[in-house]
C-alpha cells in the first residue's frame, strides 16, 4: 500500500516537472529577447534629438546626423540635416610648398615620364601612320583673353585644364614664345576626349578603344616646335592637379576646360585654385554654355562667391578677379 503511494507521488512531480521545465525556459528566452531590443534599438525620436556637427568641426570625432531606419539598423541611414553653409564646400587640403619654375619641367619629367622626354622618338613607327601632320581643331582656343592674360602675367608656368587637340596649348606657347618667356606648359588631359566624340572627328583613328588623342596632341605640338615647352600629363584632371599639389607645382595661369558639367567644373576649379601661385591668374572656358543647365557657370559663380572673387567675363572666358 505505502509503495503504491510512493510510486504515485513519484508520477505526480514527473509530470509537473515535463511541464513546468520548457515554461521556465521559454520565460527566460522571452526575457532575454526582450532585453537585447530594448538596449539596442534606438527610436525615431531618439535619434532625431542628435544635432548637426558644429562649423569648422573635425568630423571625425563628430557624430553625424544620423536618422536610422529599418531593416538593417546598423548600416542603412538617412542624412537629414547637412548644414546649408558654403563654408561647408570648401577643400581645405594644403599642397606643398611651390617648387621654383626651374625645378617644373623636371620634377614632371622624374614624377611622370621617367625621366625623359615624351617626345623622345616620337612617332614611333606603330603610331606614325594614323597621325595627320597637323591637326589642330580647338573652341575658342585663339580669342584674345590669352594674349590678354599672358602680356598681364607674364606666366613662367601654365597650367591648362583640358587640352583636346593642343589648339589653346600651341597658341599659348606661341605667345608666350612672342613674349620671351620662357614658360613651360603643362597639360593635364585623360586624352579620351568624351563618349562618342569621334562621330565630330571621323579623321581621327581608333585602335582597339583607343582614339589615338594623345599622339595627334603631340603630333600637332611637334609640328608647332612647342615640344621643349608643352609636356602633356595624360591621366585624369583630378588626379593630376592633385599630384601637382603634391609636388608642389604651381601655376601662373591655369585655365579649366575640361568637363563641363557642373561637378567637374566644380571639382577642377576647387583643385586648381590650390595650386595658382599668389598673384596668379585662374580663368577657364564656356561660361555661357548650357551643358548641365550651365554648370560651368553655376561652379565659377559659386566658388568665387565663397572665396571672395569677382567674375570678369572675355568672349566665353571666365576669369575670376581679387577685388
Ligand atoms: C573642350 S576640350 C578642351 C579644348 C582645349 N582647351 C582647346 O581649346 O583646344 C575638353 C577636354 O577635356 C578632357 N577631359 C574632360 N574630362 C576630363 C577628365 N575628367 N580628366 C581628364 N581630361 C578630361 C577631354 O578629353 C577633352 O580633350
């Protein structure tokens, strides 16, 4: 009798335990679920009390206006408060200091060309079959705002942002030849002109992708005898004016002309301006063009009004003036 009572008890806790184990478990699992969201979700109106870095901040040790959102809340968020001041779109890296214009031609020449002229042996005889003895077809590229610019600055270094064909390079150098002076010319272009840009120059050959720009360019500064003052650098502007700055090479003049839309004009102008030597003159092509609802224009207004200069217009030139 007494162990048919034990044996009963004993099946009574066995099933209370089958039943009250997996509870305990599933009250601490809810438990910690619970826990882990609480502490790392923060809400909507959590992190719409974060402000705006302060002007002038180093924004790395700022937190940024960060407005997260689902699913992913570590990685996917919304910038909702940029502050609007032009301060803000200012470039603020220093270049080194300006080397003496001595020191241009071979510091590009050590830098970029190992030393030696480009025009050493040129054309070689793979490339000397597609090239016209002279072709030079620029926009623009003999107005008076050079011979202007040039007899007022007398420039030793120039620094042209986009040169195609060579039409303003060799004008410049002619002129500057006129002058006496003896200044070099430095000629940042990829040479890859634009998308499609040979349906306009049907003469111009293309091997394998490549539209052969680069030796028509010097081709055409050869047949100007400009090859001891022209040098071209052919890789991006922006690459290139930021080597420059590097290196320290400044110029006297530099003229932008590269891409048109309003971010490359803006981008160039920004990195060029690191590099004009005080008293220097920066000034550029197509202010009055509509590409990109006249993004050269709206880049050259823009950055004059945040760096204090005044706009003179020559032809479809822009030269940007100290007041
Ligand atoms: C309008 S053309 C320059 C014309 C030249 N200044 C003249 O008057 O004969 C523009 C040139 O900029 C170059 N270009 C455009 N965007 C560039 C970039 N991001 N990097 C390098 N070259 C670029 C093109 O290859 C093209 O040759």
């Amino acid at each position: 009798m007494k162990d048919r009572f034990h044996r009963r008890n004993a099946a009574i806790a066995s099933s209370l335990a089958a039943i009250v184990k997996p509870a305990a478990y599933f009250i601490i699992l809810l438990l910690t679920y619970a826990l882990g969201y609480l502490s790392s979700s923060p809400s909507t109106s959590a992190s719409s009390s974060l402000s705006p870095p302060p002007l002038n901040s180093d924004i790395t040790s700022t937190p940024p206006p960060y407005h997260y959102s689902t699913p992913d809340q570590s990685q996917l968020f919304q910038v909702t408060d940029t502050p609007p001041e032009l301060n803000q779109f200012r470039i603020k890296t220093r270049c080194s200091p300006p080397i003496p214009h001595q020191q241009v031609r071979s510091t590009i020449l050590q830098n970029v060309f190992n030393g030696q002229s480009p025009f050493i042996d040129f054309p070689q005889p793979h490339v000397a079959h597609l090239l016209h003895p002279k072709k030079i077809k620029g926009w623009g590229s003999n107005g008076a705002v050079f011979r202007n610019l040039v007899t007022q600055v007398k420039p030793r270094t120039i620094i042209e942002v986009g040169s195609f064909l060579g039409a303003s390079a060799t004008h410049m150098a002619d002129l500057t030849r006129q002058l006496g002076l003896h200044t070099q010319i430095l000629c940042v272009d990829d040479f890859r002109g634009w998308p499609g840009f040979l349906d306009r120059f049907k003469d111009l050959s293309m091997i394998n992708g490549d539209v052969s720009l680069l030796y028509q360019f010097m081709q055409n500064v050869v047949s100007t005898n400009a090859s001891d003052s022209i040098i071209p650098l052919p890789f991006s502007t922006g690459s290139v004016l930021d080597s420059l700055c590097e290196w320290g090479v400044y110029g006297d003049l530099i003229e932008v002309d590269a891409g048109h839309d309003f971010n490359s004009a803006w981008s160039d102008i920004n990195r060029a301006h690191r590099i004009l030597r005080p008293g220097g003159v920066l000034f550029g092509h197509d202010y009055f063009l509509s590409a990109d609802n006249r993004g050269v224009r709206r880049a050259v207004n823009l950055f004059a009004q945040i760096n204090g200069f005044k706009v003179k217009v020559d032809g479809q030139h822009w030269i940007l003036v100290s007041p």
